[in-house]
C-alpha cells in the first residue's frame, strides 16, 4: 500500500483531476484541466506509473492540418471552384482566366486536367467554355470550404464530422492538408489508485527546500513532504584505475618495501641488449626460445658500444676471459645491430648492469611490455607485460635466489605452497622455474630466475653474483582475480571496467 | 624447445623399473622436461633445455633416469670397424664435413625403428638447423658394398633410385620429384655439384642431406647391421649428433664401430665417446650454491649426473672430473654447479632471505605519471589499457591522417603489425567496440607511444602520452577543455591553444596545446568523417599530451 505523504503535489494534481473528471482522461485534458506545463505533467505521470497508481494506454492516431498552399485555398477557395467562378459569365482566354481566377500556375494545372476529365470544361477556338455539367457543380456545395476552417490547427480524423472525411485523401493528395502520426496517452486509474483516491489533496507541504526558504524562514510552521527513499536513483560511473594497471600499483609499492629501485628501457630494442649480451647465440636453437618481431634487420647504431661489442663477440666465439668455451659459432655483429620489439624485460636488467648508476650491493626492478609473435587466443598475446628483478651482491648465492621468489610467490601471488624445478635460459646458471600450488587450480608456473651467467656478468664488469628473475605479471592478475581469458586484461569491454570489483580478489 | 613423442611401456622397458607416470614426471623434472599431454600409451614430452640434444630421444631419457635412481647406465665403446670414409676435397664449399658409424646385432621392431627416425628427425631439424648446418642418415649396412666409402661432389646428372622410388632418375630430377627434394632441396640451390656417399660399386648410396638410394637406404624390421652418417657445415656439431645418435643406437642393444674419416690432411675417428677432464673447485660451487657441500658429498651429487669423478681429495679445494661426451652444454664451471643443485635437489634447498638493506624507490616517471592518473579518476575518468601494436587502419586511414609509423617485419597479423605514435586511435576503437554501452562515456590511457626518428640509434623516440576523450549526444569542446584546464592547474602548468588543422578533428574547433612555448598535444572535437570511419553514433571530443614535456 502506497504512502499517501509521499506523494508530490504534481502527483496529487493528476489524481484529483482523474476524480472530478472521470477516469480514462487523456493526457491532453489532464494538463489542462489540472492546469500543468508539460514538463510537470510528464513527470507527474512517471511517477505515478513508477508507483503503480496509473495505468498509461498508448494509442497511435492520425492529425491532420492545413499546408501553406492549404491555407491559400482556405482564404480564396479551391482553385476549381475559382476556376469555374471565373468563366461562369462567358468563356476566357487562358491568361485572362489566370488572372481572374487569381490561380498560379501549379494550381491552374492541376484544375484545368481535373476538370476536363470530370466534364466540367470544354477547350474551343482557345477559349475555355463551362459546360452544362459545369454549370450544374456550381449549384452544388463544396465540402472542402467546409472542412477548412476545422483544419487551422492539428485535428485528429476522429473529429471530423463523417460527412467530411471522404474528401480528406483527394486533400492530402493535392498537398492541402498534411498528415501525421500522434500518440494519444490515456491514463486510467489502478485498483490501487482508485482505493487511496478519496483521501487524495492538495497539500502545503514543502517539496524542494530551497535557499529562499533558509534565508525567509518560510518553512517555519510547514511540514515535508515524505520521500519514497526506496525509489531508485540512477547509478554514478566513477572515475577508476584500470584493474590490472591498480595491481601493478600494488606490486610496484610492495616492492619497493622490499627495497628495490625500479628501472626502465626502451620498448624498441637492439637484439645486442636484448640476445647478444645475455649470452643467446646468434645462430643456435637456443635463441630460438623465443621468436621475435624485427623492425629492421641490422639498423641500429651500436657505435657508442663498440668495446664492448667486442668482447661479446668474443665471449660468443671462444669465451673470452670468462673462464667458458664459448659457442664456438662465428658471431656477426651485423646482427646484434637488428632492431627489434625487446622480447623479454631481461633486456632492461641488462641496462641496468650497464648503467654508471648502478650500486653494489643493489636491487632493481622493472615492469613493462614485450612482444612475441605469438597468435593471439585465450593464454597468449602477441605483447604482454614481464616483471623482471635482479639483486647484486658478494653474498649472493642459489639460496637467497629461492628466498626472493618464495617471497614472491607469497606476496604477489597469495601461493599457499611454492615449489622450485630446474629450468633452462641461456643466460643463467642455475637456472630454476617458480611454480605455485592454486587452491583449485593446482600447480602452475609463474615465472623463471637464475644466476646471471658469468658469460654475461664479466663483460659488463660485473664481478659479483647477480642473482635474476622474470614473473609473469599478468599471469599473477589473473590468478588472483580469477580471470580466465588472458584477453580480459587488454580487454576493450568498458561494461567490465566500470563493474570490476577489487573485492573479487582470491585472497 | 622440442617436443617428442614416446611409448611409456617402452621407456619403462629401457630403464628396466615399472615406474609410476608420476614417478616419471617428477623425475623429468631432473632433466628439465615434461609431460606435455598423454594419448594412452603415448606421451608427449616437451624438452626445455636446448642445449641437450642427448635427451631428445626416449633412449636419452631412459639413460638419464636410470642413473638418478641409481640403475647402472651402459659404457660407450667403439671397436674399429675397418671401413674407411674418404671425403672429397671438391664439398670444401658446400658440405665439407662428415661423421659415420656401423652399428651391428641390434633388433628393429616397429617401434624401435619410429623412435630411431623420430629422433635422426629432431637432430637434423632442431640441432641441425633444419639439415643446413646437420643432416644424418641410415642404411642397411650389409648392402654396401667394400671397406671404402666415398663423400664427394657429383654432377647434377649423376643417376641413382632415390629412396621410396622403382625407377632411376638424375639428381636434379630427384630434386624435383622426391617430397624431401622439394622440402630441403633449396639447401644445395645452386652448386655445381651435390654431395653423394658412393660404395666401392660405384653405386650412389644417397644425396646428403636430401635423401637415400632405395636399395642401401631402406631400413626394415629385418635389417640387422646398421650404416649411419652425420654430414654438415660444422665439423663439431656433425661429430656431437653422430655420437649422439650411436649412443641411442647402442641403448637399443646395438654394438657400434667406428669409421676412419680421412680428409685431405688428417683422419678422425668417429664416433667419438671419450670424456672431456674438467677441473672445478668446491669453494666456486659454494659461492653459488651456499650449502657448504663437503668433497665426498659433492662427489656423490656429481656421481648421481653422470660425472665420473678422476680426482677428489678431501681438504684440497679441487675436484677433476670427466665430462661425459654428450654433455657438450658444459662450457663453464657454472654448468657443473647447476647439475651438483639439481643433483641436491632444489626443493632441499633452504630458501634465504637476502640481507641487503637498500632504499626502495619509483621511476620519477612513475611518480609523475601515478599523479596525473589520480587527477583524470577524480575527474570521473575511467583508466583503459590498450595494446601497443595496432593496423594502420586504425592509427592512420580511419583517423584521416596520413603518415608512416614503426612496422614490424614479420607480423602475424596486420591487426598487429604497426607500433602506435598516438593513443587517440586507439582510445577511438575502444569507442567504437562499447559503442552500446550507457553514456556519457570519459576514458582516458596514460602510456608509451612510440615515433619514427631517424637520428637515434633504435630509429625510434619513445613517449609517454596521455589521451582522454568523452563522449555522448552533448558533449562539447568546452567539456573536455575543463577537463585539460583543471589537470593542468593541478600540475600547476601554464597552458595555452592555438587554432591549428588537424585532420581528425574538425576545422575551427581544434588547437595546439602549447607549454612553455612548445606545442605538446592537441585538443578538439573530433571530425564526423572520423566518427563514421569509426561506426559512431555520438560526438566524441579528446586530447591528447606528451606527458614527459610537462616536467
């Protein structure tokens, strides 16, 4: 049962009105009769549909209305009648009828067919006569002056008397009139409506309080009226981060807790950073763990490098000073200047080894993007986002490897149980890949690490252990988010942005 | 990263213990594998480390496993078997290198003859580089005739049956009609002559590394005796698959003997089974590892891998070993540590904390960026993340501008195919996917953009730029230049416009948007062409700023 306070003096208005006029009034009668703008009334009947006190009939009917030429023929007549008018006294010339008549040559056209078809005229020695038949019209009424004066305004074909209506199309067709299609709402009252009817009145309760009020102290001695604070209120979409950008917030703020400084690099690699120093042979299965997108084959400008070039060239052939036997493959150094999309952020951890800032003991971070020419389906993109750490020290050894990442694990992936398996990259040793226990889900790997190979270390001048990891940054989002399709997080599905919960997480 | 394909009642014969699938995975582990999916009795096994060729073959696998739970493993031995392989100077150029073996007495079934070929196949494709740099061969040895063998370069018109065939036909023929003739025959494209293996009959016994003669080149479950040959362009890597491939041969049960390889100026013996001595020190293993592993201990852990342990004294801090011949991954004492930690057992390890104290601290870049991002969310934008490869479509035709764009070489799709200079595109396809869903929509991207330049030494300027657009039925220049005006107030950055013509945006409703006096963006209400190009129903304006200009 609907609460009587709640309703709005607009409401009541509609409801009194459908009292003392009878219910089923159209929405036309009721803002007139209760005196409403059409924006109030509007309003009024939403409302009061939203509460189920009104029914609302929607009905489509035709209106018709006077054109310009309509209203020419409202002043002077149909043009046939002007036409017949005019050689009611002897016949005329064609010019001398058009100006009698006061018919302009649309108008005289139409006529003169017509009537030459119905018989009313006849064409002789140039001249228009009127006929027997002709003469005999002009003793007769003609409806159209009769239909004029109910067409000033929009009328709806219902209200033209049934006399009339017949000439409405010949109207219509010789664009006098126009036509449209109109919407006649009828409101009838619910059961509900019926019942609180009688105790329905206009009220001086306050709606809206307003500045005036505060300042006049006009509200003094005057009630509220209630609201029905059940209704509902539209929904706000609020400005948010995209989800998984917020958990890479949390995991750069975590990390840097945990002491590490974060690094970045260019998005467009040399395969020099990107394989050549990291020990992948250039010609070998091994570089192949990967494919890569070339942007252009040897185009890059290593000549600030040159030293060092090098060195790795000869690190790849023999081993250099580093203790190894090298690939033992002839290295080309064409090739270290291909530029390419970096393929893993390896290759900013390498830039960092590299950089005069770079402090020992040190720990460093990144987060960014990579590219693999991978077709694109539910587990792989062709780009994708790669965490990747190292921690340089004396101290460091296989264990404290396993420590950072258990850390990891437990931190950024909410594991319960964490195991280590031996992995292999041709830049660390040993090598070793993360892999968690799911509830639910069961083992999975999340990432690979290892002791930077003294192939790459030495160098780069780096004679401490370097102890170095990747984790697949979107792999822990969507594990904890429960997210199934890796698609989702570059997903372009605002629906999803603006529902996304945190609150989703697993842990 | 290959993956093989092996019957798990046949590597539970080899390694002579009815193991449990799990007992096996967990071994795998060892040897840096798994199992990948399982068809019955079949497995497929993906194997991670490139650089063990030795273990590409259920023989491998089994040999390896037999020795971590301490089964005994076969000796390689090579009796000489008195044939001799006389390599032609005229293959300098070409495929100059060979290797070969005879194997006898060895039993084939069906499934051992699957497992050698699969196997001759992963060498040649994977190790072997798709046959360039190795390809390796198989014949019936009983049918080749006399002690010695010729590899030598022949005429193009030279004749034999070549394998799978009835009639004799010229090599270029061969190369035309033969399926491994139209896959590998790009390989001896325009030499003068091809390498051929003939017998003292005169008789060509194959086409290196294409394919055999019909005759000597079928092996069957009858053939007993076994006539194998790596050749190739890298005299090491064709000796390591040879060896590799006998030993495989030799865990089936084969007695392998060697061939004298006689070259111009020297002869080799192949195959060749002998260790490499390696000296390593216990203190090295211990920088790494942290275990404090005594002498006897590490020299049980190397025992478990395979090592054979020449030298080990306790108290003296050197060990010398023998490397085993098929462990041509060795190439630092680091490879040796890694085998002691898997031998230990990595998940015996106990974890440590690292006790380095440093200062944590963000990228400026971050800092400034986070900033920005927490001004345009309070100003109820919505944060989208879009890749940063699109299609020229999208960056270029659709948007009405022309222009060129860093393109990568090898797509996969031309969806994918060009490195985005701006994100507006971008930000407009997200549009145009959510055009059902309710306005107003306000969406803004923060991130790298990348540009041509000539001058720098990747040929590419990277930026980061921040988009944001809003639209719906009413939305206005007036709208998203409040939304400029106030970020740019919180930043506390003077901003001006400037009209200028921007083909995406419409003419006279478009500025420069300068700082300091320079121009970093545009900002405008986006042209209808655009808007139709991207199937939009509702007007769209944006901007878009180089974000690094505003520091």
């Amino acid at each position: 049962m609907i609460d009587i306070d709640s309703l709005h003096n607009l409401e009541r208005k509609v409801l009194i009105a459908l009292r003392e006029f009878g219910d089923g009034l159209t929405l036309n009668v009721i803002k007139e009769r209760a005196n409403l703008s059409e924006g109030e009334i509007n309003k009024a009947i939403e409302w009061l549909k939203g509460k189920g006190l009104i029914k609302v009939d929607e009905d489509v009917k035709q209106k018709f209305k006077l054109t310009e030429i309509g209203e020419k023929c409202a002043k002077e007549g149909m043009p046939e009648k002007r036409f017949l008018l005019a050689i009611k006294d002897g016949p005329l010339g064609f010019k001398e009828l058009i100006q009698k008549a006061n018919l302009d040559k649309d108008e005289f056209n139409s006529a003169i067919g017509f009537l030459k078809e119905e018989g009313l005229i006849k064409i002789e020695d140039g001249k228009i006569h009127l006929t027997e038949l002709g003469n005999k019209r002009l003793q007769m009424p003609w409806k159209e002056d009769k239909l004029f004066h109910l067409l000033k305004d929009w009328i709806y074909f219902d209200e033209i008397p049934i006399f009339l209506r017949e000439v409405v199309p010949f109207l219509e067709d010789r664009g006098i009139i126009e036509k449209k299609d109109s919407v006649i709402r009828t409101i009838y009252l619910t059961e509900e409506g019926k019942k609180i009817l009688p105790k329905v009145r206009i009220e001086d309760k306050i709606d809206l309080l307003t500045p005036k009020m505060i300042l006049d102290g006009s509200w003094k001695g005057k009630s509220f009226r209630k609201y029905d604070i059940s209704a509902p209120a539209p929904p706000i979409y609020i400005g948010k981060k995209q989800p998984y950008l917020k958990f890479v917030d949390e995991v750069k703020e975590k990390l840097i807790s945990l002491g590490f400084q974060e690094t970045k690099g260019p998005l467009v690699e040399l395969a020099f950073f990107n394989n050549d120093l990291l020990f992948m042979p250039q010609d070998h299965p091994a570089r192949e763990i990967h494919d890569i997108y070339f942007i252009e084959r040897g185009g890059g400008d290593l000549s600030r490098y040159k030293q060092l070039l090098e060195k790795t060239k000869k690190v790849h052939e023999y081993g250099w000073e580093t203790g190894s036997t090298g690939w033992g493959y002839k290295f080309d150094k064409n090739k270290s200047k291909d530029i390419i999309l970096r393929s893993h952020t390896t290759a900013v951890s390498i830039r960092t080894l590299l950089s005069k800032d770079l402090k020992i003991p040190g720990k460093y971070f990144t987060i960014g993007r990579v590219y693999r020419p991978d077709v694109i389906d539910w587990k792989h993109l062709t780009e994708f986002d790669q965490l990747d750490g190292i921690i340089l020290g004396d101290q460091m050894t296989f264990r404290e490897l396993l420590g950072v990442l258990k850390k990891f694990a437990i931190e950024f992936g909410g594991a319960k149980k964490v195991k280590f398996v031996p992995g292999y990259f041709p830049f660390t040793e040993p090598s070793v890949e993360l892999h968690v226990y799911m509830e639910g889900k069961g083992w999975m790997e999340i990432g690979g690490a290892g002791i930077f190979r003294p192939e790459v270390t030495l160098p780069l001048g780096i004679e401490v252990p370097v102890i170095a990891w990747g984790l697949g940054i979107l792999r822990l989002f969507m594990t904890k988010y429960n997210i199934k399709d890796m698609r989702q997080v570059f997903s372009n599905d605002l629906k999803w942005l603006r529902e996304f919960r945190w609150k989703n997480a697993n842990n | 990263m290959p993956t093989i394909e092996i019957s798990f009642k046949d590597l539970k014969s080899l390694v002579g213990k009815n193991l449990s699938l799990k007992e096996f995975s967990q071994l795998l582990e060892y040897l840096k594998a798994e199992v990948d999916r399982r068809e019955g009795d079949k497995l497929f096994i993906s194997l991670e480390d490139t650089n063990r060729p030795d273990l590409w073959c259920v023989e491998g696998i089994a040999r390896m496993i037999r020795k971590l739970i301490g089964k005994p493993t076969k000796k390689y031995l090579a009796k000489p078997s008195g044939l001799t392989v006389v390599v032609n100077q005229n293959l300098r150029n070409i495929r100059p290198y060979a290797a070969c073996a005879v194997v006898k007495g060895i039993k084939i079934t069906d499934d051992i003859l699957e497992s050698i070929i699969q196997y001759q196949e992963k060498l040649a494709e994977n190790y072997g580089r798709k046959r360039s740099k190795v390809g390796l061969g198989v014949y019936d040895f009983d049918k080749v005739k006399g002690r010695i063998i010729e590899y030598k370069g022949v005429k193009p018109t030279a004749k034999f049956i070549p394998l799978g065939f009835e009639e004799e036909m010229t090599i270029s023929e061969m190369l035309k009609k033969h399926p491994k003739g139209e896959q590998y025959g790009k390989l001896l494209e325009g030499k003068k002559v091809y390498p051929a293996f003939i017998d003292k009959s005169g008789e060509i016994l194959s086409i290196p590394p294409i394919t055999n003669s019909n005759n000597t080149g079928k092996v069957t479950t009858k053939t007993r005796n076994l006539f194998i040959e790596a050749t190739g362009t890298d005299r090491d890597a064709v000796v390591h698959a040879l060896n590799l491939f006998a030993m495989a041969l030799a865990e089936r049960g084969g007695k392998v003997y060697s061939v004298r390889i006689k070259y111009n100026a020297e002869t080799i013996v192949t195959p060749n089974f002998k260790p490499t001595k390696f000296s390593i020190k216990p203190s090295y293993i211990d920088t790494l590892l942290g275990l404090g592993l005594t002498t006897p201990e590490l020299k049980k852990l190397l025992k478990k891998m395979d090592y054979n342990i020449v030298k080990a004294t306790p108290g003296s801090d050197l060990i010398v070993l023998e490397i085993p011949f098929y462990r041509k991954d060795i190439m630092h004492a680091v490879d040796v540590v890694e085998d002691v930690a898997i031998s230990y057992g990595y998940n015996n390890i106990e974890p440590l904390e690292p006790e380095i104290a440093t200062p944590g601290k963000l990228l400026d870049e971050t800092k400034q960026n986070n900033l920005i991002r927490e001004i345009m969310i309070g100003m109820q934008l919505q944060e989208v993340l879009n890749f940063t490869l699109t299609s020229k479509d999208v960056l270029f035709d659709k948007m009405n501008r022309n222009g060129k764009t860093l393109e990568v070489l090898n797509p996969i799709s031309s969806n994918y195919s060009n490195v985005r200079d701006s994100l507006l595109p971008l930000v407009m396809k997200f549009l145009e996917t959510n055009k059902t869903v309710e306005f107003p929509q306000k969406v803004f991207e923060l991130g790298p953009v990348v540009l041509p330049d000539k001058k720098s030494y990747n040929k590419a300027k990277q930026e980061n730029h921040l988009c944001a657009v809003i639209s719906h039925s009413r939305a206005t220049f007036t709208e998203i230049k409040s939304v400029l005006e106030t970020l740019m107030k919180h930043l506390e950055v003077k901003v001006k416009l400037r009209h200028i013509k921007h083909p995406s945006f419409i003419d006279g409703r478009c500025g420069e948007i300068i700082v300091n006096r320079k121009a970093i963006g545009v900002i405008g209400e986006i042209h209808p062409q655009v808007l139709e190009n991207f199937n939009l129903e509702n007007p769209v304006v944006a901007f878009e700023i180089n974000v690094d200009e505003l520091w």
